[in-house]
C-alpha cells in the first residue's frame, strides 16, 4: 500500500495542500514552524484516526476554522480507494471510498502508517500504555481475529469496572469473568505469538542500527505463572476497593531488554530513539512478511538526537525495506534524497513540490 495523494484543509497551519506523493521516497524541507511535521500528521491521521501529537482533535483545526479535513488516495491489495477524516471539535469522522465509516478502524486496515519522530523515544521511556498501543497496532495487522476479541475485552471489562464502581456484590462483579477470560486468552495468544515474530526483526535492526543485543518479552498483565482465573479471584477485594479491573491484559507490557538488562535504566537518549525505531522497523517489516503490504514510514527529523554515523545507518535500513517514506527535514544534511525522490518545500505552511 501507498498514498499516492494527500489532500489537506484547514489542519494546523496548513490552509490547504493538494499533495501527488512518491510511492517510494518524498522529502519535505523548511524551517522551524514551516508546517513539515504537520504534513506528517495529516498522513498519520489519516491511516489512525488519530495524531501522535495531541488526543485533542480540536487542536488540529487550523486557528479560526470550523473543521479541518484529509483525503488521500491509497493504493491497497492492487486497488485504488480513496480514504478520508473530517475532524473537529466534536469528534473525528472517517469515509471509506467516499461513504461514511463505522469505525476509525477501517482506515487503519487500509493505510499501516508508522512514525518515527523526535518524541519515538518515549516508547522504551515512558510507561506500558505506549507500548500496548503499539504492539496492538502490529497484532491488528497481521492477526486477523484480534480486533473482534479486543472489542469483546474492552466491553466485558467497562461492565466488571461499572459494577466495580457502583459497589454492586461480588457476584453480581463476577458475572463478567468468563466473557472477560475468554476474550484475555484470545488477546494474549495473538500477543504472545506476535512478540515472538517481532523480537526476531526487532533483534535483527538492533543490531544493525546500534550494534546491541536487544530482545522482547511479552507480559500478560496479571502476576505470577497462574492463570486469569485465579489472578481474577485473588484480586478482587483489591479490585471492589479500588474499583477497578487490576488482572488482565489492559495491564500487560512489553519488555524491552538491551545487552540483557532492562532497556529503560540502559540507554542514552539516542539510544532510545534507536532502539524505538528498531522496533518501529521491525513492525513494518513484519507487517510485509505477514500481509505483503509494505506500510507507510514517516520520518520526521530524523537527524535530531543522532550522529551522524546513526543517522546514516537509520536512513539506510529504511531505504532498504521498500516502504514508502514520507521524511521531514531543515535541509538535506544527512539526508541524501535519491535523485528519484520527491522533493518538497513548505514555508508558512504552504507546501511546493520541486521539479
Ligand atoms: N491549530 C492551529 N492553527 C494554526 N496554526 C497552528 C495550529 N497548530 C499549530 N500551528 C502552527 O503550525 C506551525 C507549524 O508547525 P509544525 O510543527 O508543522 O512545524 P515544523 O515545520 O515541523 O517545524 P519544526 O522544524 O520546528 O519541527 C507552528 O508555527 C504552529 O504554531
Ligand atoms: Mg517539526
């Protein structure tokens, strides 16, 4: 899959951009506040839904605008569709092939979009939330059962937390529990086989991009070796205390570990950036093993946080992979667009390709 056009209105500081991509490689350079991440966003938006910069719709809506809108084209399974999301203060609206969709899923299914920006760090960083939403993105890719089990998990749970909540009886808590284990065990064995695949690319651009050891372990979300059952029934005076689900794969992690230690207290900050897009890698790749789709990368600042040597090995592997690039830059130091790229300049949040 490929964007082959980006159409963007009233988003950030960009009025409107009517964009014909590259299916290989496109640059995008500017100065500081220029608009260039912004385009990454728009892309991003339209392949989840969602940005990775804020939760907040609204803030996306260019100063002064009711909404904001993106449209792009999308090669996918050897057709054209045409993909859309309208965003506003209220909410986001996503169109598949011009009709309105269900759900925000359906984008995500036709473009795989990833991201590695200065803030990719944060995935090794930051706390477990991060890493579940990334390792489900991978598993909605090439597990095709897991969307259904992940709904039927997070509605079993929302139950079991309102009675929680609301100090019903143990049983009427309880009630819950074999929706809620069946739809765990689902989720945690398309996880588990998922990790297993990933750890292996995820070692592989490890060691090309840092010349480390690193490895993946997947953590249920319940303690000890025991079954969701028995962590269910052990929790659950803690759980009507608290009034909250405290077992189950709403709490599970990722762990990273690098040269066998864990990564977090392991590695500097340009590390972690490269340590974060190994795995971002590492899932793209996947994803073209497992599906034949090759994915969108967007790369923005890739320099930032890395020497020059980094940046160099980073910018080679992702030429390498066959996935369409979308890269952000100041200028092409470090860089080295291919003379087939496409190259665009953005300034004041106007954006012109060069011919
Ligand atoms: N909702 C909005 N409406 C109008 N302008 C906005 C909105 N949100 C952000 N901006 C502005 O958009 C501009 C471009 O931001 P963006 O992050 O895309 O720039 P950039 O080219 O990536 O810059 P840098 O090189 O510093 O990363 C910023 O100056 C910002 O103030
Ligand atoms: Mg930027």
């Amino acid at each position: 899959m490929a964007l082959s056009t980006l159409k963007i209105t009233n988003f950030r500081c960009i009025e409107a951009a009517a964009l014909s991509l590259s299916e290989d490689e496109n640059y995008f350079f500017g100065d500081n506040g220029a608009g260039k991440t912004s385009i990454l966003e728009a892309a991003y938006f339209l392949g989840r839904g969602r940005s990775f910069r804020t939760h907040r719709p609204g803030r996306l809506v260019r100063d002064g605008m009711a909404g904001f809108s993106v449209v792009g084209h999308v090669s996918w399974s050897g057709h054209d569709v045409v993909l859309g999301v309208e965003g506003s203060r209220g909410g986001v609206q996503a169109r598949i092939g011009g009709a309105p969709a269900e759900s925000l899923s359906g984008l995500a299914e036709r473009l795989a979009v990833q991201v590695i920006d200065p803030e990719v760090h944060r995935l090794v960083e930051e706390g477990p939330g991060r890493r579940r939403r990334f390792l489900d993105w991978g598993v909605f890719h090439v597990k095709p059962g897991f969307l259904g089990a992940w709904r039927r998990y997070q509605r079993a749970l929302k139950q079991r937390n309102a009675a929680l909540r609301q100090g019903l009886a143990a049983e009427r808590v309880t009630a819950w529990d074999p929706e809620l284990i069946v739809a765990a065990q689902q989720i945690t064995g398309l996880r588990e086989d998922y990790v297993a695949a990933l750890t292996q690319g995820a070692a592989l651009a490890a060691a090309d991009l840092l010349g480390a050891t690193v490895s993946l372990e997947y953590e249920r979300g319940w303690a000890g070796d025991g079954n969701l059952t028995d962590a269910l029934a052990d929790s659950l005076a803690r759980d009507r205390r608290h009034g909250r689900t405290h077992a189950g794969p709403h709490r599970a992690d990722l762990k990273i570990r690098f040269e066998d230690k864990p990564a977090r207290d392991r590695v500097s900050r340009g590390q972690q950036k490269l340590l974060a897009a190994a795995l971002v890698l590492a899932q793209l790749d996947l994803l073209r093993d497992a599906t034949g789709h090759r994915g969108v990368l967007l790369l923005d600042d890739p320099a930032a946080e890395l020497d020059a040597e980094s940046l160099k090995r980073l910018m080679n592997r992702v030429a390498g992979m066959g996935v369409q690039r979308l890269i952000t830059g100041l200028d092409e130091r470090g860089l080295a667009p291919t003379a087939s790229a496409a190259r665009f300049t953005v300034s004041a949040g106007r954006v012109s390709k060069l011919v």
